[in-house]
C-alpha cells in the first residue's frame, strides 16, 4: 500500500519505508508501495525516476510504467527478467537482483536434490500412511553433478556442494577458468551430460536457453540421473520430460514449471519419480536484509552519479544523477 503523508513530487517509488533503509538521500523524497493495496496514481508519478519493483508482484507493477513520464531506473528485485524485458519503457535502464536470492536459491536446490535423492517425498507419504519403509537409497556423496549456468546462483550452489563429497562439473554461456576448475561452454553439453548423476539448472530464460532441456538433452542423461531446475520453466520442454520421466528412466525435481502456476490437472503433478515445490526457492528470511541492501547501495550510487550494479539493459544514462 502507499505510505501516509507521502512529499509531492517523489522522485523514487519504493517496496520499502525509507528507515529500514536507513533514511534516503537528501532532496530525493520516496512514494512507497508494496504491491498490495492501491496502486499509485496520477501526478503521484509525475517526477518519479527510480523505481524498484515490489518482489512478487511483478504483474501489478508493470502496468505503472506508461504512467512514469520521467522514469530513467528500474530496479527489479528478481534474478531473472525476462518478463520484464518486454514492457521496458525506451530510455530507462533495467537492472536486476543479481545476488539477492543467490543463498536461498542454492538452499532450495541443494534440498531438492538431497530429497529426491534420499527419497524423502516417499517417507512423508509413508508416514502418513502409518508404514515403516526401510531401503538403500542414492547418496550425493561420490555422485557427479553438472551445474548448468554458473552465475552467482550457480556459484552458491557450488560453495553448499563442497561439503558433499561429489565432483562438479560446471556449465555456462561463457566457457572461463576458477581456480576449483574449468566453466565449460554449452558446446560441451553433449559430452557432459552423460556423465552426470545430478543436473542443476540455473540459468536465466533467455532466447538461447528456453526449451534448452528437450527430447535430446534428456536423452543424453545417464540412466537413474536427476534433474533439478531452480531456473525458469520454460527452460525446460514440459512435454519432453514428462515423456522421459514416465519411462522410469529419469527423475526431476522442479521448485519452476512451464506453465505456472501449474493447473491441478496438470500430467506433472502425477508423473512418477517427480518433486515439484511452487516457485519457493527464493521466498526465505534471507531475501528481505539483502534487497535492503541491494536497494540501499542502487540509490546512493544513483544519486551520487555513479554508474549502478546488475545492469541488464542499459538505455539510458545508467549511472544515475538527478537532474
């Protein structure tokens, strides 16, 4: 909701009241707004030129920006944007939450796989039955996981391995040197993939990457491997893997789907050997200190003219500076 007794002419629109982050720059005032409530309208707008997009409510906020004549920043507080990126207003630079979800995200994605691998979903559905069910079950330990994108999501994930005991293998748009070992490029997926007892997935949706795991890739898996895709759903052709999940021969853990939110009657929800959580990996305690800081540390680079962090798309200045 926008705050009370919010100053004219505001030239920043935020998610957050100006003392949890720690006062705003002089002469810029703020209009606050959450996403819930009443959006702002009208002259409310007039002078805003920084806008951070409320987490989560991304579908109410985009309509607000025709309504922005002087907007020059917007700041999403999500990783990826690819639902951004086609409502972008000409001359405002896009930047993105780079870092922000990266601890929570790699959480998920290291307890996804650790369940499906351990078979969790099996023991709460035992327990609720009333059984005791006993078994040998796959460790991560000794196992080979291909983490496909090596972002700063992708790098979390490999920083929570370390402790597992498994060799990782590392996958990314631009193929580079670390010192705990080689960032293949995409062309080596063919060759890697077979060798993979885990595939992570990370990357962000963009033209090259959506539909990315299809018929082939699957195919190219190793028997009894698994998928996990803490990404976007859409990098990953729903049809195709309820087809290969179905055979037996593979099994899938999804904190992302395409479509989403899946539809009750969709096949996934009952395909076998599948974990699907609903888009929860970044939704933790942990997100709400780092946007603080993330947003904190935009607006004193943007008011002091200095250039800004996580920028996707840079159309106009990008490097701040009231005017």
């Amino acid at each position: 909701m926008t705050s009370a007794g919010t100053p004219d002419h505001a030239r920043l629109l935020l998610p957050f009241p100006p003392a949890e982050l720690g006062g705003l720059p002089p002469g810029w005032p703020a209009l606050v707004w959450d996403g819930t409530g009443g959006a702002p309208t009208g002259r409310d707008l007039a002078a805003v030129e920084f806008f951070v997009m409320p987490y989560t409510f991304t579908g109410a906020a985009l309509p607000l920006l025709p309504a922005l004549p002087r907007l020059r920043v917007l700041q999403s507080l999500s990783a990826g944007v690819d639902d951004v990126l086609p409502h972008l207003p000409a001359g405002v630079t896009l930047c993105n939450a780079a870092g922000v979800h990266s601890a929570s995200t790699a959480e998920h994605a290291v307890a996804l796989t650790l369940a499906s691998l351990r078979g969790v979903p099996d023991f709460v559905r035992a327990q609720d039955a009333g059984r005791w069910t006993t078994g040998f079950r796959p460790a991560l330990a000794d196992r080979t996981v291909l983490l496909i994108g090596h972002g700063s999501i992708g790098s979390a994930v490999e920083a929570r391995l370390t402790a597992f005991e498994c060799e990782v293998l590392r996958v990314a748009g631009t193929a580079r040197e670390l010192p705990q070992g080689p960032v293949h490029s995409m062309d080596a997926l063919p060759s890697l993939l077979p060798r993979a007892d885990v595939v992570v997935l990370t990357v962000p949706l963009t033209d090259t990457t959506r539909g990315l795991v299809d018929a082939r890739f699957l195919a190219r898996m190793k028997d009894g491997a698994l998928l996990v895709n803490v990404a976007r759903g859409a990098v990953v052709d729903t049809a195709a893997l309820v087809d290969a999940l179905r055979t037996g021969r593979l099994s899938a853990a999804l904190d992302v789907t395409d479509p989403e939110p899946l539809p009750p009657d969709h096949p996934l929800w009952t395909t076998p050997h599948t974990l699907i959580s609903p888009h929860a990996a970044a939704t933790t305690s942990a997100y709400r200190p780092r946007a603080l800081a993330l947003v904190r540390a935009q607006l004193a680079r943007y008011t002091a003219g200095e250039p800004l962090a996580n920028v996707v798309v840079a159309q106009g200045r990008g490097t701040g500076g009231g005017r």
